[in-house]
C-alpha cells in the first residue's frame, strides 16, 4: 500500500464549526487546486475518523490526512478499526497521524503510568502502538487488504523522532524551523516519510501579517512545554516564549510575513524544508480570526502545490 501526497498540501483546523456541506465543497475545490493531501487537527467539533470520511467521501484522488487524532480521546482497538475501515473503502488514500499527551488521569494504558502518576510518552505511545498492533491483527482477516495501512507519529524529540520511523510509516513534526527539519531526517533515516507542517500567514502587510502569525503561534508557547522545550534544542530561550513569542521565533516559524511578496517567501520556506529533507510540507494558512474557511488563500497557494 502506497500514498501520494505530492510535495506539497494543506494543514487546517478551520472545518471546525463548519457546516458540513461546506466543508465538502472546500475539500472538493482544494483537490481541484492541485493540492496533494489535506490534514486537519482533531480538536473541538469534530471527531477524526468521522472527519477524514467526510473529506474522503467529497474527494476522488486527493490524501487526507488526520494531524493528529488524539490518543487519548479513544482506545487503541477503535483506532484501528478505524483506519481499515477508512483504508479499505478508500484505498492509498488515508494516512493516520497519531499523537497528543497521554496525562495520568486518562488510563488509555494505564501499564504505562509510573509510580509518580506521570505518564512516559514515548513509552506510552509506543504501548499505545502495541495494543493497536494486537487489534489489528485479529481484524485483518475481514479486510481484503494487501498491507496493513500507514501511520504517522506526531514527532520532536529525537526518542519519538524514532519510534515514529521505527513503528510507523514516519513523522510529522508540528511547529518546526528548518533546523529541525534537518536533525530529525538524520534521526528518522533516508527512508522513513518525513511530512512537516508549516505556519503561513498571506497578508502583504508586513506589520498586520507579524501579528497575525505572533497571535497563532505565542499560545503554543504559552501552554505547551513540549514545544518550548523542541526549541530550545535550537537555541531558542525563555526570552523568546515570553510575551507572545519573539520576532525571532516567530520568523523560524511561520513563513510570508517578512518579504513584500508572501508567496514568494513561502514557496522558499517550502524549498528550504524539502532541501532539508521533508518528503511533503503542509501550508497551515494563519489568519486574524476564527470562524472562515481560508479559501481565498489557498487558491493564492495553489501557484505553489505544484
């Protein structure tokens, strides 16, 4: 079982809230765009796997792409499920992306949970990885397919950078300078997938654009100690997560808000990371609000999909 999902897609949580024949038609248009693969993010309104049938079902050629469903939300069995029931009705077009923090309270695999309540993600999700594994394979004899389909594990540090190309298809790191896109393909190896998310803010004013992204981006780094920590890696520090995040962390981050023409300095963000080593990029459009689907701007990306 193979997966296309050309070199470069879409990332969105914007189908959140959204009616469902909207979301349809958007899919529908962002296929006809040229767009490889379309990823959401499972956070509020929509369950992951329903989702990726909603898109599956408007769609003909394109991948979708959960980025992630959350393990915590559901049992490793009804993951699985899940999956061959998406890969068998839609075949070489669902990718599983898991990931998210397993905390001490949700006993999803409680084995795994050390004397002090913390829980050890890498361990934890490769437990997670295990029991998926143990499920599907009492499954699979009702499926009539030629390999058990792909996943992808959310991905920063280097223990999880391995696991994910150890016991999947490959990684695909969130929030990530080109620096790491770089020390993860020497990690994951040449032949792991390696499918990088990246912020985008199209607004040609510089000034509107560097708060547009500072808005999206300074909230992970207030509440996400995971991804302060990944940066530090890369000799970011307190200073930079202070205040809504630093010009400089902002500008490793997120790409269009510094040049006079934001396509031109995504499409070389995009470049920088293949050169790095990513298989794939995902363009995540960043915008001043909530509540609309960005079409607009992603008919302006689509000079860049292909």
């Amino acid at each position: 079982m193979s997966l296309d999902l050309g070199r470069v897609g879409l990332w969105t949580f914007a189908f959140d809230g959204q009616p469902a024949g909207l979301v349809r038609e958007s899919a529908a248009e962002i296929e006809k765009l040229g767009f490889g693969a379309l990823w959401f993010g499972e956070a509020a309104g929509r369950e992951a796997f329903t989702q990726a049938a909603l898109l599956l079902g408007a769609t003909q050629r394109m991948v979708v792409a959960t980025g992630i469903a959350r393990v915590f939300w559901r049992e490793p069995a009804a993951a699985v499920h899940a999956q061959l029931t998406l890969a068998e009705a839609y075949p070489d077009r669902f990718l599983l992306g898991l990931g998210g923090k397993i905390a001490s309270d949700q006993q999803v695999i409680p084995r795994l949970i050390d004397r002090s309540g913390t829980p050890k993600p890498v361990s934890a999700m490769a437990g997670y990885l295990d029991a998926m594994d143990e499920a599907a394979s009492a499954a699979e004899r009702l499926f009539s397919l030629p390999a058990r389909p792909p996943r992808v594990l959310a991905a920063l540090g280097p223990d999880m950078l391995r696991l994910a190309a150890e016991r999947g298809w490959g990684a695909h790191p969130y929030l990530v300078p080109v620096e790491h896109t770089a020390a993860a393909r020497e990690i994951v190896g040449p032949d792991a997938f390696l499918g990088v998310e990246l912020g985008v803010v199209v607004e040609p004013d510089r000034a509107k654009a560097r708060d547009i992204a500072r808005t999206n981006v300074g909230p992970y780094f207030a509440i996400a100690r995971h991804h302060q920590n990944n940066m530090r890696r890369f000799g970011f520090a307190e200073a930079d997560f202070a205040n809504g995040a630093s010009d400089r962390l902002i500008d490793a981050l997120v790409a269009g808000h510094t040049g006079r023409d934001p396509l031109e300095a995504i499409e070389k963000r995009v470049a920088e990371h293949l050169e790095a080593g990513a298989d794939h990029v995902c363009l995540q459009v960043l915008t001043a609000g909530s509540g609309r689907i960005p079409l607009p701007e992603w008919r302006q990306l689509a000079a860049i999909a292909g």
